[in-house]
C-alpha cells in the first residue's frame, strides 16, 4: 500500500489531515486520546517509554491498571484516524521497549517549518529581500498559539512560550523592514492579527499605533491609543507606560488639523452636549491638568484637592473578588459622577481606584464630597460585600496651605 503524507496543524489548532484536507480530524476539546498523539509527535524521534507517557497523560495519578489504559487510548487513537478517513495505518508502534509515532508516514508538521524559517533568518549571509519573505511566510503560518488545548502541560509550556518567543522575532523583524521602506500598509493586517493572538501584548498595541500614525490615521491612531490605555487599566491594573506616554505626545506634536477659524476649534473641541455631573478624563490628560492646576494655584491661590478612592472589603483591605470588581467599579463611578460638580474631574487610577481632583474646597468640606459619594455608591451598588475608602491631599505647597485654604462650602 502506497502510505498517503499527512498534514498536521499545532499552531492555533491541533489536526491531522490527508495531504489534500478533505480527510482527517480536528480536536475541539481537551482529552486523552488528543494528547497521547501530540505528545508521541512532538517526541517522535526519540520515542517515549511506557512510564514518561503515563506521566504525559495523567501525572502522578494512581490508576488501577496503567498498562491497559494506556493500550485503550493507542487503540482509540488508532480508531479515531481511520474513523476520520485517514489511511488504515499503525500511526503507533512499539520498539524496544518505547512507543513511536509511524516515522514512515510522511508528515508535514506546521511547528517544525515555523521554526525552520525562523533560523533561516538569521542567517547572516541573507540580504533584506528574503529575510522579509522569510519573516513574511513564519508570520502567516502562525496561526495561533502552540496546542491550544494543551498548553498547560508541563510538557507543552516551554514549547509554548518558544514559539511564542519564534513569533514576536519575527513580527519585529517584519515590522523594522517594512519600517524601513515606508510600507506601513503591508505590516497593518499581520500587527491587527498578532492583536487577536496576543492581546494584552502592550509592544504590539505600540507598533500597531505607530503605524496608523505612520499612515496619516490620525484619528484611528487615537482612538487605539484610548482604547489600549483602558483596557490595559481594567484588564492588568497597568497604567501607561513610558514607551505609550511618548507615543501618545509624539502624535499629538505631530498631528496637524486643518481647521482655518478659530470658531471651527471651538466647535472641534467642545463637549458634545451639556452632560451634568463631574467631568471624566484619559489617565494622562487628568495628570496634565492636575499639573496645569498647581501652576493656577502657585499664581493665584486657590485650593486644589486630590482624592483617591478605593473599593475596599469589610476589613478595609483591598477588594479583591475579581468576579465581582468591574461591576463594582461602575457602580463607584457612576456615584462619583453624580455626587461631583461640573467643575470637577475624575479618572480611573487602576482596577479599584479612582482619582478625584476637587477645586474651590477646604479640607472639612472634602469629608461633605466623600460622604456624598459614600451614600451614592450605597444606594445604587449591586455588589455585596464592597465599601469605599478614601484619603485626601492638598495640591497646594505645604507652605501655602495655611493662607490658601477657602472657606467656601462645596
């Protein structure tokens, strides 16, 4: 009989499938059968001992009978192929003492090509043509990460993580050369799809913002810029980096509006409606205008107060039922919208804390704001189990708080 080549898929998925794709099978789920045949192709030139593949499979669980649930799976793994229109083959054989995948069916294992073009790259005697082309055909083959339903393994981990190492060279080697001619068009969609991959990956946000900026998408490159910065704040409790702050200024330095009147700006600029309760700002622009309010204060003495505002449980540690925070976040920042003026300005801090920054204010009256804040949260919070805990400063120099202070209510 004449042995057919097989296709088999690790990156983003795990399937084994005829040379023409129309025969074979996909694994949808976790189980044995599935990681008994990546474990025996990932090792299928040295083999595995009866007691290293009991170890891939079950750890160190006691099974009544090892030897035949290891002979039941190999027999189900068999069945699985032919089931799914493979050739009738023995996919697993046994040689002195190790199991082996069927070295004499030829395979093409996507994983095993990846990482051959990845060293090819760096090859020193490449010009840049084929090293793009090179980098071009690792990056499309990544399909996503190695064994996705078997990463976990203790065997599979390290392979994870070096493929993913093998992927993110070779996007930065793509994305310098591409860079380099000015083809900023062409790296877009591969950043776009390392996004789906990897997407609390800040270094690929990063690139994918320089390059709609690099491609005169202004407002896109903004727009990204926002949406990075706050799903990098809900989701990792990470606010910007230095790397996203100098981008972040670097477009604004460098984008150009063409507005001819100074009536056109402040149409351009101003709110879009008269929305009632306090205003809520970026992370970075709440820090230039505290920082712009200080200078204000230096010349004319008013007070300035910021406040920080952080769920807390019962015993006034930090809240930490990540199922519950999120929900409990909007319901803070719905109260402190609510119980702030227009006049003042508030932003998220990280997961469980807001900044608050309070004009025209004593210290007495901060405890009125917390207080009104405090029964907002209360009435409307959905979340059991979660208060609110404040503390306060004055931006005001040390030196000038005594003579700087108002006395007005809020």
């Amino acid at each position: 009989m004449k042995i057919s080549g097989l296709k088999i898929h690790t990156l983003g998925e795990f399937s084994i499938t005829d040379l023409s794709g129309q025969n074979g099978w996909k694994q949808n789920r976790s189980n044995k059968v599935a990681t008994l045949l990546q474990y025996l192709i990932q090792n299928r030139k040295q083999g595995a001992t009866r007691s290293e593949l009991l170890f891939a499979l079950f750890g160190n669980s006691d099974l009544a009978d090892p030897g035949n649930s290891l002979k039941s799976l190999i027999h189900r793994a068999r069945n699985l192929l032919i089931d799914a229109g493979l050739q009738d083959l023995e996919y697993i054989l046994f040689i002195q003492g190790k199991y082996y995948w069927n070295n004499e069916i030829p395979c093409e294992i996507d994983s095993e090509i990846f990482a051959e073009l990845i060293s090819k790259i760096e090859k020193p005697d490449l010009n840049r043509e084929e090293v793009a082309f090179l980098a071009r055909q690792a990056l499309l083959m990544y399909k996503g990460d190695y064994l996705p339903f078997t990463n976990t393994e203790s065997w599979a981990s390290p392979l994870l993580i070096s493929y993913q190492n093998m992927y993110h060279k070779a996007l930065r080697i793509y994305y310098k050369l591409m860079a380099e001619r000015g083809d900023f068009k062409t790296i877009l969609p591969f950043l776009e799809h390392a996004l789906k991959i990897f997407p609390f990956e800040e270094e690929i946000h990063l690139l994918r913002i320089s390059c709609l900026y690099d491609l005169k998408q202004y407002k896109e490159a903004l727009t990204a810029y926002e949406k990075t910065t706050s799903m990098l704040l809900e989701e990792l409790n990470i606010n910007p980096s230095k790397d996203m702050i100098a981008l972040y200024h670097k477009m604004l330095n460098g984008i150009s509006f063409q507005t001819e009147t100074l009536p056109e700006i402040k149409d351009k600029i101003k709110e879009d409606s008269n929305q009632n309760g306090a205003y809520y700002s970026s992370y970075l622009g709440f820090v230039d205008s505290y920082r712009f309010l200080v200078r204000m204060i230096e010349r004319n003495g008013s007070s300035v107060f910021l406040l920080l505002g952080s769920l807390v449980n019962s015993k006034n540690l930090p809240f930490d039922a990540e199922d519950k925070i999120e929900k409990a976040a909007e319901d803070f920042y719905r109260a402190i919208k609510h119980a702030l003026r227009r006049g003042d300005l508030f932003t998220r801090y990280s997961k469980t804390q807001f900044l608050m920054l309070l004009s025209g204010i004593n210290q007495e009256n901060c405890l009125i704001v917390e207080n009104r804040i405090r029964e907002s949260f209360n009435e409307t919070k959905s979340t059991r189990g979660v208060y609110i805990q404040f503390k306060e400063i004055s931006a005001v120099p040390e030196q000038n708080l005594a003579e700087s202070e108002s006395k007005s209510l809020w």
